[in-house]
C-alpha cells in the first residue's frame, strides 16, 4: 500500500539506537504487559480467557502507577469501557439468536451435506465448504458458525483424505477472515467504537487490502498444504 501510494504512510524521523533504548525503558510497562500474557498464553500458565483478565488488570495497575490522581478520570474509562462492551455483546446476543433460528432450521447441516454429496474433485468440495464458511460468517457470529457445522464438516473433510491439523489451521484462518467480512465483521465494529468519528463504511473500505490479503493467502495454503504440514510433520519427526 505505501510502495503504491507513499503518502499513505509517510516515512517518520529516524531514531538513533540511543533514542530507541530510552523509548524501551520509558515504555517498560507495555513490554511487560506483551511478555505477561503471551508468555502466560504459550507457556501454558493460564488460558487464552484468563490471559483476557490477566491483561486488564495489568494494564490497570500500570494505569494506577502512571497516574498522579489515581481516580481522576477512573469513571470516565469505566464508562468508556462498558459502551465498547454493550456494542460488542449487543453483535453478539443478536448473532446468537440468528444462530440459534438456523441451527434449529437444520440449514447448516442440510448444507454441508449437500456439499458433501456433490460428485466433485475432493479440491472443489473444499472450496465449497470455504465458500459456505464466507457466506455464514457474513450473518453469523463466526465462532458459532465453527461450533455448529464442525461436527458435520471434519467427517467431510478427513473423509476426503485431508490432514486434520491443516483444516484445523484453515478453520481459524477463515473464521479470521469473517471477523472482517461485512456485515457483522465484529472486529470491524470493535475498530469503529474506538474511533466513531470514522464511518462504518470507511472502516470496512479500510479493511478491504487486508481481506484480499487473507484470501491469497487462504488460497495457497488451499493449493499447497505442505506448507501448513511441514513443521508439526518436522516436530514429530524429532519427537
């Protein structure tokens, strides 16, 4: 994007390394914020939910030790924080009523199984779930959508002689992609709650460079699953 268009991330003063180690040390508190709950996470220490918890009461404390008034403007970011919560649980409960109506229409199922009963090459049968997945995570709270057609899906897929770890790196990458795929795109919500004075629209445009990205890449781990299988295939051959 910049190479196209320079202005759109014009280059900053240079740094010495000098100026760079004192901006470390003066954001210390950020860094060990990033180490605590990544290496919580990956360490198995606590899960993904606790590190959640972890990092607000990290970041809190941080806060507390910054602050001279250590209550001053405390209801400000209260209020601040339960808006940004109301507008994601307000996408959430009313994805999980939509979900709830087609799960019990049994539409997802009918789908997946007309999918798989397609006389195609295994490669388009992928491509179609795939396309399914796009399709639902454009209405559906893309979690629930995982949740509802796995258990008919990963049959299908391993059925067709397919790895489980690479579909399973291909799930997430596509519930990713509906994270950001309009209409619902929670995260696209999420961004536009931090800056409001942005339309929605310009927010979604923002995201398009992004989401085309994601889909070459979901493209070629499609096309050469070998790249996704070559590490847990060298783990294992060390173990």
């Amino acid at each position: 994007m910049v190479t196209l268009n320079p202005k759109a991330g014009p280059a900053g003063q240079r740094a010495t390394w000098t100026e760079r180690g004192k901006e470390v040390l003066k954001n210390w508190p950020v860094v060990t914020l990033v180490v605590v709950v990544m290496g919580g996470i990956y360490s198995g220490i606590f899960t993904v939910e606790e590190s959640a918890a972890i990092g607000a009461l990290f970041t809190f404390l941080i806060w507390m030790l910054r602050t001279k008034s250590r209550f001053n403007g405390l209801f400000e970011i209260l209020v601040e924080t339960g808006r940004a919560t109301a507008v994601i649980f307000l996408i959430i409960v009313g994805a999980s009523i939509f979900t709830f109506a087609l799960t019990t229409s049994t539409v997802p199922e009918a789908l997946v199984n007309w999918i798989g009963g397609l006389e195609i090459a295994p490669i388009l049968v992928i491509l179609a779930i795939l396309l399914m997945y796009l399709i639902l995570g454009a209405v559906f709270e893309t979690i629930s959508a995982m949740v509802i057609t796995l258990p008919f899906v990963f049959p299908l897929v391993t059925g067709l002689g397919y790895d489980p770890i690479w579909w399973g790196i291909i799930n997430v990458m596509i519930i990713e992609i509906g994270l950001i795929t309009p209409p619902i795109g929670m995260n696209v919500f999420v961004l536009h709650k931090m800056a409001p004075n942005l339309p929605l629209r310009t927010v979604f445009s923002g995201t398009a460079p992004f989401l085309a990205a994601d889909l070459v890449r979901l493209g070629l781990l499609v096309a050469f699953p070998g790249i996704v299988l070559w590490l847990p295939i060298a783990i294992g051959a060390m173990g």
